[in-house]
C-alpha cells in the first residue's frame, strides 16, 4: 500500500512539473505608460520559450508593430510599426512625423536607433535581403492609400531609400509598368529572385515571381477558392526544394507551387479551420513551418514535409497567446533559430528562443 501511495505521489509531481513546462507562465510588466504583455502558454511539444528581457526598451513600440525582419549576420532586427489610427480609418494619409516607422534592436534586446520617412506611409510587410553581405538592404510593402503607397520600397538599413517597385499612389493590376494594390510582403531569395504576394485586401490576389533584373517569370492572379486561385494572399516563403509557401488567408489554406515553373504542387488546410494563416516561415533546421493566426491568437509550428512530398499538414507545438494580441507577421533568426513576432493588439514585438530538455532544437 506505501509502495502505491509513493508511485501515485511520484506521477502527480511529474504530472505537476509537465503541466508547468507545457503551459509556460503568465504575467505583465509596466514600461511607463505602455504595457508589455507576455501572456501565453505551450501547447504540444514546447519548442519555444518567451525571452522576458526583449527588447530592453519596450516603450519605443508607440504604434501598431505590422512586421519584423532578422538580419542574422549583423545580430540586428527590424521592427516595422505605424500609427494606431490606420487600422481604424483605412483612408487615413499619416504625416509622417508621429511614429517612427522602423525601430532597430539588437538581437539582445538593445536599442539601436529608429528612422522615418515621408516616403513610407503604411508599413505592412519587412524582408532582409543579402543579409551575408556588407550592404543588406530592407524591404518594406506599403498599403498605404497616398502618393507613395501600394508600392514596395528598398531602403538603406539606416533608412535611405533605394528603389521603388510599382507605381507610387496609384493602385493597379498592370505588369508593365509594374502596379501593385496593398502589396502584402516580399521574400527575396539568395538567388536575387523576388517573389510577392499583392493583395491585403484589394483588387488583386496575385503571386509573383520576379527575376533578379526584376522581370515577372511568372504569376498567379486569379480570386477564388480553386488550385492556384487566392483570396487575400498575406505571407509567402521559399524552402531549400524548390517549394514556394503561400498563406492564402481568405482561403484559410497555405498553397504551395514550384519556385521554378510556378506550377501548383498541392494545398494545406486542415490546419486551419479555426482560423487563416497570416504568416508563414521555416525554422533554420527546415524541420517545421512557423504559422501565425490573428484572430485565435496562435503561433503554430508544423512538420515540414520531406522533398518531393506535400502531404497534409501536422501541428506539433503551439504558442497560445493572450486573447487581444493579434500576432500578423512573424520572422526568425536563421543563426540561433529566435523567432520574432509583431502583434497588432499589443503593439508590441516578441521574442520567442528554441526551448530543448537535455538538447538542441537547431
């Protein structure tokens, strides 16, 4: 009898201490006037860990944080934000001048500066491109509804701007010259190829592959629920086999083609029945697929299928956020395999480190 009253004491305290890993811990801290949150819990196997000390200066998050970029190699992250009021009154034209569009942290939480740009009216998706290199540029889509919005701008790290594609203030479906309506992120491969999707919530629902030289390879750009068809088209990536990942949010599905051809390769929506995916990332091991939802608060990490099969997809951890949050783009360190991600509600960006027991999640 005491030897069945030690195993059962024995199971609850693991059964305690499993509980306490998987469910994380909750709880906020006051900055000044801005709060903070870091409510959340683990769901599944716990793949990662809330980093409570990023950034050091969480005060600088003064507008709604859209999207975040890594540049691993420099340790630097970019976080794109813009004025709260914009999501409320979408034909709202910002001066400019309220909130910093782009912070700069360290990848240890440090402020590094932040700079602004009439230029830029309503960032929505970042990209780091040539990150290896000694001159990385940013990409920035703007949905901005004045004369330098629907358009993707390249711009120096430090905020000079580069280049424009598409057609400042002038929303359109044309290749030649090139227009955009809302154009809702970019992923520039190490090739130079670029590959976006336009269409947050416009007249267009495309995705288009563009050379190096910036010349469109191919594209898909028809509105609808069928094969290769999109229905607001929010975040796209590139893996290692020649795959592009697209999260067709008004679908609630990830769609997948062939980065060469363009051609369709298959479709995951099982995953998604709650909610649409928002966002979409590889881990650097290729191993899982980061997805965000919005409206159920929700940082899903999926099996990344073997090359030459798509499959059905599988969630194996997720990031349960605290209601109100509103994750929308994420990013990830592809050195230390950190994840970054923007939330809307809470205006705010987080860190999120590969948590392991006795091992290495990279």
């Amino acid at each position: 009898m005491k030897k069945s009253t030690c195993l059962i004491a024995s199971s609850m305290a693991s059964l305690v201490l499993l509980m306490m890993v998987l469910y994380g811990s909750t709880g906020s801290q006051q900055s000044g006037s801005h709060s903070l949150r870091h409510d959340y819990q683990l769901l599944g196997r716990p793949l990662y860990k809330l980093d409570l000390g990023w950034p050091r200066n969480p005060e600088l998050f003064t507008g709604e944080v859209f999207g975040v970029a890594v540049n691993q190699y420099a340790g630097v992250v970019y976080v794109a934000q813009r004025e709260m009021f914009e999501t409320m009154h979408p034909k709202f034209i910002p001066n400019g001048d309220s909130v910093p569009k782009v912070l700069v942290f360290t990848t240890d939480g440090d402020f590094l500066m932040s700079w602004n740009t009439t230029t830029l009216e309503m960032p929505h998706g970042i990209f780091v491109a040539d990150a290896a290199l000694s001159n990385p540029t940013l990409w920035i889509t703007d949905v901005g509804n004045g004369p330098y919005g629907h358009c993707i701008k390249q711009y120096s790290p430090s905020g000079k701007l580069l280049q424009v594609l598409g057609t400042p203030g002038k929303p359109g479906s044309g290749l030649n010259p090139l227009q955009f309506d809302q154009p809702a992120e970019i992923f520039v491969h190490d090739s130079g190829e670029i590959y976006i999707v336009d269409g947050d919530g416009g007249m267009n629902n495309r995705l288009i592959k563009l050379s190096k030289d910036q010349e469109v390879l191919w594209m898909h750009g028809e509105k609808g629920s069928g094969l290769a068809q999109f229905y607001i088209p929010h975040s796209v990536t590139v893996d290692n086999a020649q795959r592009v990942w697209v999260a067709d949010r008004g679908n609630k599905r990830i769609q997948v083609f062939n980065s060469i051809t363009g051609d369709w390769l298959g479709t995951w929506g099982s995953c998604f029945t709650e909610d649409a995916p928002y966002s979409v990332r590889l881990t650097p091991d290729k191993k899982y697929f980061v997805v965000v939802q919005l409206n159920t608060n929700q940082i899903s990490l999926l099996d990344a299928p073997p090359v030459g099969l798509i499959g059905q997809c599988r969630v194996v951890s997720v990031i349960q956020l605290a209601e109100e949050m509103k994750p929308h783009l994420v990013d990830l360190d592809l050195k230390t395999g950190a994840l970054y991600v923007a939330e809307i509600g809470a205006q705010q960006a987080q860190k999120f480190t590969p948590f392991s027991l006795g091992g290495s999640f990279l």
